[in-house]
C-alpha cells in the first residue's frame, strides 16, 4: 500500500466491504494518489483532496473502472456495482516459481501476449505488435496491429487501422480513424483525426480539435468548435475563434471575429461585379459574378469566378487589398466559316458553325481602401490582368490603361478598377 502526506483539504474515500482486489486511484491529470490490495469483509477509508478520481480495480482475469468525484469535507462511499468490466483475460503464471500474492503486484506477469490479442498493464515496457493491442493505464512504447487502445496517457507511437487514447498522446498517432481523449503534443496522421485539445500536428481528410488549443490542422475539412492558435488549411475551414493564426482555404468560417462582406465593384471587363468575402482580415476567400451588358455574345456577358485578397490596416481608418481574382466564361459561339463577311462568293449566306468558346482572366488587383464607419468601406486601385480566350472570340475589355495582345489567344491588361464593400 502506498501512502501519502494527508491534504489540507480534505475528503473521504470509503472502500464498500465488497471490493477485494488490487486497487489504482489516480486523479484527472493522472496523478498516483493511492495503490492499494484489499480483501473482501471489511471497509477501508482513504483521505484525499476534493476532486475527481478515476479507480482501477484488477480482480482476478478481469479488469474494472469506477469514476468518481469528492468533495471537501464530504464522504463517498464506492462498492463494486459503481465499477464496469472494461478486459478480461487470462493471467500468465508460474506455479512453481511465483506466489499467487507476488502475481497480483506484477501486472507485466498478469499480461496476455498471444500476438493477434495482447493486453498488458501498466507497467509493461516492451512493443505491442498485434491484431489487438490494448494497454491499460499508462503505456510508453510502440503499438502495432489493427485495433489499438490505451486507456490513459501514451508516449510513443500507435499505428493501427484505428487507434484510441483515453488520456493525453506524446508522440504520434498514425491510421485510418485516430481519437485522443485528452490533448495531442505530436501527430495524428489519418483519415479522421479526433482530439479534445491540440497542441501538435493534425493532417488527414477530417481533422477536429474539440476544444481548440494551439497547433497546425491540414486536411479537406477542419473543425475547431473553441479557440485556435495556429493554422488551418483545407477546403473547408470550420473554428469558433483564432488567435495568432489564420485559416486557408477555399471556405473558412470564423465564427467569432470573423470576415464578412459583400461588395459591388466595376473592373476593365465588367461593369457590375458582385462578391461575397468570407474568412478573417489575414485572408479571405471571394466568390464573384461578373456582368457586361455592352457584350455582342451572350455567352460571355456574364462570368463567375472567385479569389482570394488580404486587408493590411493603414492607420485608422486606411487599409491596403490586394487581391487575386479569376474570372471563367464558356458557351457556344456562331463561328461564320467567312470570317470578313457573312455570305459566300456566290452571295449566299454562310451555313456556320457554332464552336464551344472559353475565355479565363487572372487579375493582381492593388486596392487601397477607407473605412467610412464599422461596416462601409470605398476602395479603388490599379490591376494587372492576363487573358486567355479561344482564337475565334477574343476578350477585349472596356477600358484600360494598357492592352498588349501577346498571341491570338492570350493578352495583357492593366486596368483600374473601383467598388463599395459592406461588411457584416
């Protein structure tokens, strides 16, 4: 039995005559705070400070667990209805060597290692390589198999189809499905990442860090429903609030001190453009519609694109945007096979050819911009765009500073462009 120095404050513990067994106390950051073997027939109470405590009981082949929370000045009583079997196996002896008493203190000699089921205890200090791996209390080594699952704190690596950490991870966590119930100070690598903290390294399809922490999470969707320090990137960014980082990527949900906005703005090519801004001020991602009335084809008046920009502050009430948009068109183009004149040598009209047309802008917009008050700003700058379109319907824009036609199917535009952005 171990003992420890009485707390000041204090509360007792009461051991129901029924339990019999050897007895592991630990409290919630897995602190030891008392090991015991007890008999059946008589009660036992133990002092200890107020607070919650996680109870392990090895019974024979089977292994129990009981929670339980005390309170200052308060009495509890545990009996063996409070406990659920979490293992059973079969316990390694040697009758002729080992007391019976000698083999309830080992938990490394009570240990079932068959290589496709292994379940050790505590103190076992060598690699789990199985089908099944599971570690009760503590482990700090490798597991290898297809199921692996630590009830408490693991410092080494887990590699499985999927793996389990009841308490806290030191190292790194590698798999198709991987759940850490405390906090993550490593890697999770796999399909589906699951950690109640981070303070490490997320990559896989789906990464979640349920209350936040600090770290770096790269997959196609990423949650954080509390604080985030760090970064996300992915496809889909989800996080209540960040802190000293920034979400990237194509859909980013801030839901606290996040960016938001619509804006109405004309450019070189279209006289009505229509964005919606989502993220934060670091960077954000634009989903655009482009209108040009004054277009012949119909095909091309109007285009969808998106981009992405940053708004860097410039004192109070000044800001600097750049942005990067694209624009995208496509349609069917009448295509006269008489490209000067609409009739043949004959005077005839031409038959035609209607031919699938293209036409793609990637513009550097330089926006300087004003604050008006906490929602309405004016910006207004320069642009640099590339065009490429199919051969046979170039894109000529409205105005421009400077147009360079580089080949049939490409040119260079630098333009200005101006607009009214609403922020919510």
């Amino acid at each position: 039995m171990i003992i420890f120095t009485l707390p000041a404050a204090q509360a007792n513990l009461i051991l129901h005559e029924d339990l019999s067994g050897r007895i592991s106390i630990r409290d919630n950051i897995d602190f030891l705070a008392a090991e015991l073997s007890k008999t059946s027939g008589n009660t036992l109470t133990l002092v200890l400070e107020p607070g919650e405590y996680r109870v392990l009981l090895e019974r024979g082949e089977n292994f129990y667990r009981a929670e339980i929370t005390l309170f200052e000045n308060g009495t509890s009583t545990l009996s063996m209805a409070d406990f659920q079997m979490i293992a059973s196996g079969v316990r390694r002896r040697d009758s002729e060597t080992e007391s019976g008493t000698e083999s309830e203190r080992s938990p490394s000699r009570n240990s079932l290692y068959t290589f496709f089921f292994n379940l050790v205890g505590e103190d076992f200090r060598f690699p789990l390589v199985g089908f099944v791996n599971i570690a009760l209390g503590n482990f700090n080594n490798f597991q290898a198999g297809f199921v692996n699952w630590n009830t408490r704190n693991l410092t080494g690596v887990q590699a499985a189809y999927v793996n389990t950490i009841g308490g806290d991870l030191s190292g790194v966590q590698a798999g198709f499905v991987n759940t850490v119930a405390g906090t993550t100070d490593g890697l999770q690598a796999g399909f589906v990442n699951t950690a109640r903290s981070l303070d490490g390294f997320q990559a896989g399809f789906v990464n979640t860090a349920i209350n936040g922490g600090m770290g770096f999470q790269v997959g196609f969707v990423n949650i954080s429903p509390q604080v985030l320090r760090g970064v996300q990137l992915g496809f889909v960014n989800y996080v209540d609030s960040i802190e000293d980082g920034v979400p990237i990527g194509f859909i980013s949900i801030v839901r606290k001190g996040g960016y938001r906005a619509v804006e109405n703005s004309f450019s070189e090519f279209y006289p009505l453009i229509l964005s919606f801004k989502l993220g934060v001020d670091r960077f954000y991602t634009s989903f655009n519609w482009g209108f040009n009335p004054f277009k012949e084809d119909q095909y091309n008046r109007s285009a969808y694109g998106w981009g992405f920009g940053s708004i860097i502050p410039i004192g109070n009430s000044f800001f600097f945007n750049p942005e990067f948009i694209i624009f995208n068109t496509q349609g069917y183009f009448y295509h006269y096979e008489d490209q000067d004149e609409d009739e043949n040598e004959n005077g005839e009209i031409s038959d035609g050819l209607y031919i699938w047309q293209y036409s793609s802008s990637y513009s550097m917009v330089f926006n300087f911009g004003y604050n008006i008050n906490r929602n309405f700003s004016i910006m207004a700058g320069p642009s640099l765009t590339w065009l490429n379109y199919s051969r046979h319907a170039p894109m000529k824009p409205l105005f421009s500073l400077l147009h360079h036609d580089i080949s049939d199917e490409s040119s260079i535009v630098i333009g200005l462009r101006a607009g009214l952005r609403l922020r919510f």
